[in-house]
C-alpha cells in the first residue's frame, strides 16, 4: 500500500449510482466547504443520495448533498443542503461542461473522502441505465456469485 493511499477515510459512497448509471470518466475535486461542514464530515455525517453535479458560469456545483449540522455550534451552523463550489482545473470543467450538455449524460458524486487534511468529492460522467441494463447487471453479479459459491464448495 503506497503512502498516499493509507492517508485516504472514505467518508460516504454513492452505492445506488452505480446500480442507476453507467460510469464513464471519473474526477477528483476538492471541496469548498465551511468549518462546521469538515467537522460534520470528519464524523462521518454527510449522504449523496439524490446528490448531483452542474456546471454554472464556468464553476462546477454539488447540490443536495446533504451534510448533517454540528451538534457542538449553535448559531454559527451551516445549511444541510446547501450548494457548494468543487475545485477542478479551466480544463477538466470544459470537459464536463461538454459531456454534461450531451443527452442522457449527467454528473454524479460517487464518493466523498479526505485525502490527508484535504475533503475530496470524486465526481463521474454517468449515463442512466434503462432497465434491463439493470436487470442484466443484477443476473450477471448472481451469476459470478453462484460460480464463486461452486468453486469454493467444490475445495473442500
């Protein structure tokens, strides 16, 4: 395990992105966060359930990624829900901005971690499955898991 790797604490995952959509190219954005949102987050309090990326005016958005109040600030807390900025280069928001405008593209978070004392969001251009890609998927990964289950039972 190399040193950059043993700095990294997932905080949260997106697992239903990658049942909905098929992931294309991945990003690692960094974070424009306030002070009770990386105390919340270093506790592990934040959710990217409906969570969704969109480029505006050049900067790229994460919206409805919910990251729960600190207990410990009263007054001085943030909003749950709020909008915040993801830090990428001029040349990775072309690119998203191009793939996001193409139909049936949009952007996801798939995760979000530190990687050291820097909070990083990992951003995808998806495209959404229909529903028998998910059907296939699911027969596909029972498939693997039955094989795997045979070849186990089969050492003993």
């Amino acid at each position: 395990m190399t040193e950059s790797e043993q700095n990294i604490k997932i905080v949260t995952t997106n697992r239903k992105a990658f049942h909905d959509y098929e992931i294309i190219t991945r990003y690692e954005a960094g974070l424009t966060l306030v002070g009770t949102e990386v105390k919340s987050l270093r506790l592990g309090k934040a959710q990217l359930m409906d969570a969704y990326a969109s480029v505006e005016n050049g900067e790229v958005f994460l919206h409805n990624m919910h990251i729960s109040q600190y207990d410990m600030a009263h007054r001085e807390n943030h909003d749950p829900v709020r909008k915040r900025r993801l830090l990428l280069t001029k040349r990775e928001i072309r690119k998203l901005w191009s793939a996001s405008n193409e139909k049936g593209f949009t952007i996801v978070p798939l995760k979000v971690y530190f990687k050291g004392p820097y909070a990083k969001v990992e951003i995808a251009v998806a495209r959404g499955k229909r529903s028998y890609d998910k059907r296939q998927a699911i027969a596909k990964r029972d498939a693997q898991r039955e094989m795997e289950r045979k070849v186990r039972g089969s050492d003993r």
